[in-house]
C-alpha cells in the first residue's frame, strides 16, 4: 500500500529533495491523521479490505459498522482472534507484523544492524547500560491488527517517554535510502520490569501517515497480552530490547532473522523464552 508514493519519495531526486518538507515534522501526518479520523474517509476501508492480508472477518464489528477509515484501522479483534501460548512463562509478539530478531546487539552495535550507523544505545537517548541486549523489530504495515500489547507479566511504574524527530516512513524501501531512521524517528520509550526477564524496554516508532501513538496502558501491574496502545493510519515499528543473559529468542526467529528474512507473525505468538529456561 504506498509503494509507488514510497518509491519516489525515497529513489527519486526530486522525491529525496522534498524530504525536508514531507518528513522533518509531523504537519502533513497530523493531516492525514484528521482526514482519516473523518466520516469522509470511510469510503477508504474498502480500498485496504482488498489488500491482501487484511482480514475483515477477524474485526468484532462488521464493515457498514465502523464510522471512519481510522475507526476501522484501529479496530479490536473478535474474542480468541489472537490466542496466547498456554504457558504463561513464555514471552509472546507484541503486535502483527514482520520480525527481525538481535540476538546479541551492545549498546554501541548500529540499529538495525545493515547500512545504520546510529547506535542502540543512541536510540534510547543513552539512558542504556552498557552491556549486550536481546533485541526485536517488528515491522507493521497497514494492513495488520495495529493494537499492540505486553509482552510478558511485567509492571509499568513511568509513563512512555516521547522522544521528537522527524517522520520517515518505516517501510524497507525507506530504510535502504534512510537506515537511521528509526534514531531519527518520533518514538515512545516505556520501561517495563518483569520478574522473569527483568528490564524490557518497549519503543513504538513514528511514521509518515501515523496520525498518533496512543497509549491505553499505563502505570500499574500487567498481565501478559494486556492492550498497552495502537497506532492510528500508517505502518509503524515496535522496538523490543532485552537483557541478553536473562532472554533467548526461538531457534525458527533467529535462524531466519540471520539469512535477512523478516518471520510474519501475529500477536499472541512466542518469541522467546527466560534464558535460564533454555539452559
């Protein structure tokens, strides 16, 4: 969905010139962002109902019930649409999307690893120990469920840090020409301490066409696939950092994040497991 917008914005030099005005603030996104909260834009849905991917008959209304294109973007599931492994131990996808997975990044590694030359630690504005994380990127485009939930029983005890930046769009077409962008990018940073895996640090990306990052969680205790918020119009990113010596990542996620393959899955699905377990 926007790849011919993409393709000249990001391989064109007419496109590249226009970076300034498109993508260093969030005037345009805002824009859209209130056209597709509009009655007006209703008409839209059908246009993303058609992309393959988009699966309709998983949303708990039908269709004719939803007010706007965002009402619908943003829509919740039909109950059990999502089921979670049984085990409660196991640490599960926070959203729908396209994974990549770090087994081993130091603060001082590029995020992400090709082409970036930003550091991980320069994606959590340096409030980072030093030392060697478990990290995931989930990428959603827009026609995924775009509520995002916790990953694991943990306690929020801050609300999500916003960090301004600009408003790139996350898509790998974007990222070949742009690999820092998820440094430079608009993003939440929300601290999350759990028993298990102790500190997980859960950013969500901004991106060109999201009209805003809203977050339903906040403060308190959580149980494991808890709502913690949703993205309005747009793809986006959620960005998973984990302590290395207390996390490991299952062996299918690592051994295709290692030949460049993003593994498509859903929210609820297992990703990892505590470290100590897999010893």
């Amino acid at each position: 969905m926007g790849d011919g917008a993409l393709k000249f914005a990001y391989e064109t030099a007419l496109g590249r010139s226009l970076w300034c005005i498109l993508f260093r603030n969030g005037w345009l996104s805002d824009l859209m962002g209130r056209y597709y909260d509009s009655p007006r834009s209703k008409k839209a849905i059908a246009s993303l109902i058609a992309i393959p991917g988009c699966n309709a008959e998983e949303a708990e209304k039908t269709v004719t019930e939803y007010q706007s294109f965002n009402d619908f973007f943003t829509r919740h599931l039909k109950p059990g649409a999502r089921p979670a492994p049984e085990e409660e131990s196991v640490f599960v996808a926070p959203g729908d999307g396209r994974l990549l997975v770090y087994p081993s990044l130091k603060t001082t590694d590029p995020i992400p690893v090709k082409g970036a030359k930003r550091t991980l630690s320069d994606l959590c504005c340096g409030d980072l120990a030093d030392g060697d994380y478990a990290v995931a990127v989930l990428r959603l485009a827009p026609v995924d469920y775009h509520r995002y939930h916790y990953p694991c029983a943990c306690v929020q005890k801050e609300m999500p840090l916003r960090i301004p930046g600009k408003y790139h769009s996350v898509n790998p077409i974007a990222l070949k020409r742009r690999p820092d962008l998820y440094v430079e990018n608009t993003r939440c940073i929300t601290k999350l301490e759990s028993e298990q895996y102790g500190l997980v640090r859960f950013l969500e990306v901004g991106a060109f066409g999201v009209g805003s990052i809203v977050e339903t969680g906040g403060i308190g205790s959580h149980a494991r696939m808890d709502e913690k918020g949703y993205f309005k119009f747009g793809g986006s990113t959620i960005i998973l950092i984990m302590e290395k010596d207390r996390f490991c990542f299952d062996e299918d996620l690592i051994r295709n994040s290692a030949e460049g393959w993003e593994t498509w899955i859903q929210c609820g699905d297992s990703i990892g497991s505590t470290a100590k377990k897999r010893d």
